[in-house]
C-alpha cells in the first residue's frame, strides 16, 4: 500500500496543539494527504487553518484548551456538524516547552496537576468526546503522544516524564477497550526536537548532546515525525494497536 493509498481523501483528522511545532508539520502532512484538518489548539489555530485552506485543503481552526470538557465536546459536536465524521484524533497537544527544568523536590503541586490535566487528562477529554461518532462509523484511530524522556529517564522535570509515561498505560488500556469497536489507539513517542528557540535557548548543549547518541547524527526535526504519523493515521496500520513508536533516530531502543 503507498502512502496515497493508506490515506483516504475525505477522512477528518483533528489534531490538538496543531498551531506550533511537531502539531504544525502534522497538519500540514495531513492536509497534503488529502485528509479535511481540524487545527484545535489553545493558541489561535486560524493563521494556520487559513493557510492550509489557501492550499487548497478543507481545514477548520478551533481554539480549545485540551483540559476543558465542555471544550472537547464542542469541538467534537463543530467537527460532526461541519464534516458529519471523524477519523482520526492525533493527541499532539502538550505542557512541554513552557516548562522549566528543576529538582522533584523544586515541583509544585500546581505543575504536577498541570503536566497531568493537559498531557493526560486532555487526552483521555479529546478521546471521549470522539469515540461516539468512531463507533458508529465503526472504526477510527487515536494517536497519542509520549516522549523518548520516558525510557531515558531524563531528570529535571519529573512531573512531565511521569505525565509521559502514563500516556503510555493509557493508551495499551485503552486499546484493549476500543478494539472491539474497530478503533486503534497507538503513541507516537518524539526524541527531543529543538523547534522552540525559547526551550532550545534554556540547553544549549543538549540537541548536540542527544544527537551524539543516535546511529543517525543529527538533530530531529519536526519533518521527521511525518511518516510515521501518517502511517498510524493511515489503512496501512490497521492491525497496529496498543503500540508506542520510537521516532528517535536510533538513539535507544525497544
Ligand atoms: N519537541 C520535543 O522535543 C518533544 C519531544 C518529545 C515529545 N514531545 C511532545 O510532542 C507534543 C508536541 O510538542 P511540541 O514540541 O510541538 O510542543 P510545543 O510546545 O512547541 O507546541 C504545543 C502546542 O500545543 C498547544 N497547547 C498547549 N497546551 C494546550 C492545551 N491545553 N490545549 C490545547 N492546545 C494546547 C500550544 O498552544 C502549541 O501550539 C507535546 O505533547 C510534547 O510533549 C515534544
């Protein structure tokens, strides 16, 4: 099956934090596949709708904070009403680059419940506002999103690997739970991408530090990450579930 192929022209994707980063080059790659894009992101998701549209895509821009469950269900019932389906979430919304490293014993409590209502939460929230309309189409895919952070057990911000990690669990439970419905969840695991000159400009010396260690030596891009979004959105993975994909350039290995 070639990529044309697995990707269905017609099929809506939502994916969340689709304004910046690893979300932007998702939507981008979605919307060249033929899919119609929903950009859901807490930032102003219209520039990039707008520009997806002015390609000649079918793109919708909805402002939603992932972590708020009247906002997931709007956005499910937006979708539904403008497109009557929806194919594909991709959980790609996340508390990272804001972040600033510090000891466990640094933490507060409000940066524990923030890593966990937005990683996690926001997830399990975007989920359950989706399912209904998969399972009466009788499928769909889920694709979370955890981080190479997990098995390298990177210190300095222990709430978001722990964050990470769940999204791990979260999603082989709910694989099972889904199956019978059709509907596949996988997590897409990224290694550090240094996009964000803010988050980059706090470790300079950890992109070069982390490309060091990969058979492939380089530093990832967010264009990495696109082949393998697109396959677990695609019908070439239908047999795929309860997995976590390592997008890291051979850096480790499972
Ligand atoms: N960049 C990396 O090195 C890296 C590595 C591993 C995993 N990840 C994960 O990949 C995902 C994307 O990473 P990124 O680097 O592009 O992040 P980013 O911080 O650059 O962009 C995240 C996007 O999500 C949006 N967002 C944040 N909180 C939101 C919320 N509550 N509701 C809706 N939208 C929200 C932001 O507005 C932004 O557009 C995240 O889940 C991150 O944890 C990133």
């Amino acid at each position: 099956m070639t990529a044309e192929q697995s990707a269905r022209t017609g099929e809506v994707v939502i994916v969340t934090g689709g304004a910046k980063g690893i979300g932007l080059s998702y939507v981008e790659a979605l919307a060249e596949a033929g899919y119609a894009v929903v950009v859901a992101d807490r930032s102003d998701p219209e520039p990039t709708a707008q520009a997806l549209a002015s390609a000649g895509a079918s793109a919708l821009g909805m402002r939603v904070d992932v972590s708020d469950q009247e906002a997931t269900e709007a956005l499910a019932e937006r979708v539904l009403d403008r497109y009557g389906r929806i194919d594909v979430l991709v959980n790609n919304a996340g508390y990272f680059s804001s972040i600033v490293k510090k000891g466990f014993d640094e933490l507060t409590i409000e940066e524990w419940e923030l890593a966990y209502r937005v990683n996690v939460i926001g997830s399990w929230l975007c989920t359950k506002a989706v399912v209904p309309a998969m399972k009466r189409q009788g499928g769909g895919k889920i694709i979370n999103t955890s981080s190479m952070t997990v098995p390298s057990g990177v210190p300095g911000f222990l709430h978001y690997v722990t964050s990470k990690s769940a999204v791990v669990g979260y999603t082989r439970a709910l694989a099972r739970e889904l199956g019978e419905w059709g509907i596949t969840v996988n997590t897409i695991s990224p290694d550090y991408i240094p996009h964000d000159p803010d988050y980059a400009g706090r470790q300079p010396e950890m992109a070069a530090a982390i490309a060091g260690q990969r058979c492939l030596k380089r530093d990832q891009t967010t264009a990495d990450m696109v082949g393998t979004l697109l396959h677990l959105a695609g019908h070439g993975s239908d047999f795929v579930t309860g997995q976590d994909l390592w997008v890291n350039g051979g850096r480790l290995f499972h």
